[in-house]
C-alpha cells in the first residue's frame, strides 16, 4: 500500500490527495471546495482557530480575530498574531489543517489495512509549490510542517507534473520537444517553456506576471469601482499605489458577486453600494455600465497573448512555431477572447485546463508504482512466461535503425501509417514503441506479413514470441497509438495483445 501524502500549494489554498493502491486516488476534504483555505478566525472564547474561505472577507475588511495571506507572511518572516492573550508565529495558523489532514489521512488509509496511527506517526509527503510561492515561503513551510511528523520525500515543480501527465495520457514520446505552460490559479500569471526529451523534463525559460492571475472580468469591475470612487472621494492617496493595490484586492470578493449577478442582469447599468477598508462606515453609491466591463474585460483578456508573445518569448529567443502545444491552466484563462487570442498560434496547439488540477496530484505517486509492475494488457494470455524482476530502461533507444534479427538487413524504411491492405506477402514491419511510465520503458515487435491478414512475429523484445501469429484488430497503424493483436502459438488462441505507445513504424 502506498502511504505517501500528496499536497498542491497556492497563494491562499493547499490541496492534498492519497493513492494507497493503484485505482484509489482520492482528495482529502472537509469542505464543498475541496480545498484547506489560508483564511482564518481565532475564537476569542477558546482561543481554537477555524478556517475556510468565509473568512476571506472579514479578514480584507481588517476585522480583529480573522488572519490571512499565510504564504505571503511566511515570505517576510517574523509576523505574530496573537491567540489565547499570546504573541505566536503567524505559521502557527497551520496547526487546524495540519489537525485534519492528519485525520483524514489516518481514516482513510484504514479503510485498506490495519493503520496505527498517532501524532507522532510520520508521513512521507510529496509536494508542488505554485510558482506564486516564493523560496522563502516554501522553505519555511516545509521546515514547520516537518517539526509536525510530514517527511517530504518529493518536491516537484508544476509545469513539470503537467508535462509527464499530459505525455502519459497520450502516449507521447517526444525527443527534444518544446511545450509552452500558462498557469493563472491564484493571484500571478506564471509562464514556461518546457523542454522534453525522452523520460526528462526540463524548464528552459519562465516568467511571472504579478496580479495578472486573476479572472479578467473580476480585475476589471474591482479597480472600475476602487478608481471611480477614489476620484469621488479622495479617500486613498493616488500616489500610494501599495495602499491602492490592497484595496483593488480586497474589491475582488465584491467583484466575483457581480460577475455571478451578471449572468442574469438584463439592464444596462448595474448600481451598488461599497466601502473602502479605511472608512468602511462610509457607503458610497457606485454604477458600473455592462458595455464598458465588456469592453475592458475584452482589452484585459488580449493582453495575455501580447504577455505571451512580446514579453516572454521574444526576449528568450523562442518562436511559436517550435512549441508543440500552449497549456492554459485555470479558469481565468479559460474564456472565449482568451482562447480566440491562442488559437491564433494554432487551432490545435492549445489545451485548456480549469482550476481542477487534482490530476497532476496522481503524477506524484507515479514513482512510487513497485519497479516489477507487469503489464497487464500485455500479458494476460502468458501466466506460465517467467518475469524478471528489472525496470526496462526509463528512456527509450534512438529509433533510427532498431537492431535486426541476425539474418535480415538493415534496410527499413519509416513511415508514419500503414494500411494493411497495401501490403504484400513477405514485407516486414517493424515498430518502436515506448511507454514513460515506471518499469516499462522502450520495446519492439518484427513482423512478416503473411497475407489473409496475418502477420508472423519474427522478433519481440516483450512476451511475443517468434512464430507466434498476429492479426490486427485495426487495419490502420498510426504513431502515437497503442496497437491490439490477437495472438496465436501453436494453434492455440491466447488473446488479444496491447503494444505500448507507437513511435515508429519502419518497413522493409
């Protein structure tokens, strides 16, 4: 069983998740969100800390007993709060969620096997930050949460786990390919480019946006109302642009009401009332037109592919035309004039993901699969083939010229599909596949077509063997795909058998 703990963290959010076996993957939780907020309320009665976004708010509003912007604290250092008539460390706030999550943690893996469990049981935890979290921040995360029994065996970056994701679930083996990532999940627009090359995925260049992580339409309605009233009524000094910038921040909340309002909202003109964080007895009225949100809104959205084009890959010396495909991870890239913007480069070089990022979680069990695993698909007709117990090599050979059988000659010709029908008896195909998940690796399969829709296995680096016959179960073969084969030996009918991923098909 796997006992490890994995955890996302962002500006105000952390998200964690378990995989005890390989179908179980599973978020830990208390709330509809799904989430373990960084949004605070110390109860003057008891002094015990709660959490959750409810207190977002109160805290903006400055109100006694609420805390927040945990991360952000943890980069300057040295902040106290105070709780029970005491100054503690503002890291302090962790303790709630370090309460349940080592509950949820403990109850759900007894759930597969007996599991002692107390508060000195350590956890092996793997972890990606949000590039919003500083170094700083990061560090003293970690040196808190493992004075509370969390081991961190792994610490990954997120383009990275998205990389190995997205090339896992399409069978991709790319050698030295270029993919582009734009990450907007909390307050910052984070962009890399990614280089991937056989089982490695490496950053080659990266670059944050600040404040540019927030929804369009939010950022648009909250500075259209903090300026208009400013200019009103002088309550913030327009040279104090730090004091500006909190209250643009703290209108954010208000502004995720009304753009849930205008789903519905017919009328022209939309009028509230609002207050600043300085003065919040002081009500002022405010009216925000539809037409100029959706006119801003629109400008804000295009400023993403500029960001994208003119200020990141340009001065890296990248073009667009080298990256394979452009990643748009969170809801705030993913409306319609900012993906019109990308389509632009490509109408399928762009994915869109939303805020749901669970799924990278799963890429941090990944290694901890047992090095032996059998492939199942594979497999399933040979229970009397013997398996060694050694992972096959983690990047796959050149697919130049795989070696040959003894007596053949090297003359094989690549191509990127093949049709059955076309071929005559006694041509010879030969496939390079490759599979980047733990114990698999890089294979082959030689075959010599026979005609009537058979092929004879001449060589197989995996269970087939030679003299077995094949007959496809598709009459096209593609790269990037998985090939099925029914397979018989010696007159017997084993059943059907999986190739890993396609990389190459060659011909002789």
């Amino acid at each position: 069983m796997n006992k490890t703990l994995a955890v996302f963290v962002n500006d105000d959010y952390l998200i964690a998740a378990i995989q005890p076996l390989k179908d179980k993957f599973s978020l830990l939780f208390t709330n509809d969100e799904k989430k373990f907020p960084f949004y605070f309320y110390i109860n003057p009665t008891d002094s015990s800390i709660d959490y959750g976004f409810d207190y977002k708010i109160n805290f903006r509003d400055n109100k006694s007993l609420f805390a927040g912007d945990l991360m952000q604290a943890l980069d300057k250092g040295g902040q106290k709060i105070q709780i029970g008539g005491f100054d503690e460390d503002y890291i302090a706030l962790f303790n709630p969620i370090i309460r349940d999550i080592r509950e949820l943690f403990a109850r759900e893996m007894s759930k597969y096997e007996e599991f002692p469990f107390s508060d000195q049981t350590v956890i092996d935890t793997a972890i990606v930050f949000s590039d919003n979290i500083t170094p700083k921040a990061q560090t003293a995360f970690m040196n808190y949460w493992k004075s509370k029994n969390f081991n961190f065996v792994k610490v990954e970056k997120f383009d990275t786990l998205l990389l190995q994701y997205y090339k896992a679930k399409n069978g991709l083996y790319c050698q030295n390919r270029k993919f582009a990532v734009l990450e907007a999940l909390g307050m910052d627009l984070n962009m890399s480019v990614m280089n991937v090359d056989g089982a490695n995925v490496s950053r080659l260049a990266f670059k944050k946006f600040e404040g540019y992580g927030i929804d369009p339409r939010i950022k648009v309605i909250a500075k259209k109302i903090v300026d208009d009233v400013n200019r009103q009524e002088n309550i913030i000094d327009r040279d104090d642009s730090a004091a500006i910038n909190r209250e643009y921040i703290r209108h954010y909340d208000k502004a995720v009401k009304i753009v849930e309002l205008l789903a519905t909202w017919t009328k022209p003109v939309i009028s509230l009332q609002t207050s600043f964080a300085v003065n919040q007895g002081n009500k002022i009225k405010v009216s925000l037109s539809l037409d100029e949100i959706n006119k801003l809104s629109y400008l804000y959205s295009r400023q993403f592919s500029a960001f994208f084009s003119d200020n990141f890959l340009s001065k890296e010396k990248i073009k667009t035309i080298d990256l394979d495909k452009i990643f748009l991870v969170g809801n705030s890239l993913n409306n319609s004039t900012v993906r019109k913007e990308f389509a632009s480069y490509g109408e399928t070089k762009v994915e869109v993901f939303t805020d749901d990022i669970s799924f990278v979680l799963g890429e941090l069990f990944k290694e901890d699969a047992a090095p032996a695993e059998v492939d199942e698909e594979s497999t399933m007709f040979q229970m009397g083939v013997q398996h060694i117990n050694k992972p096959e090599p983690p990047t796959p050979p050149k697919v130049t010229t795989p070696p040959p059988p003894p007596n053949a000659q090297p003359a094989y010709v690549q191509i990127a599909t093949l049709n059955i029908a076309s071929l005559s008896p006694n041509k010879k195909v030969l496939l390079n596949t490759f599979d980047p998940a733990p114990g698999k690796g890089a294979a082959h399969q030689e075959f010599v077509y026979l005609g009537g829709h058979q092929f004879k296995v001449l060589s197989s680096s995996r269970t087939l063997r030679a003299g077995d016959i094949a007959e496809p179960v598709s009459d096209v073969w593609q790269t990037g795909v998985q090939i099925d084969l029914m397979i018989t030996r010696s007159g017997k009918n084993l059943g059907r058998f999986r190739t890993r991923p396609v990389v190459k098909i060659s011909i002789m």
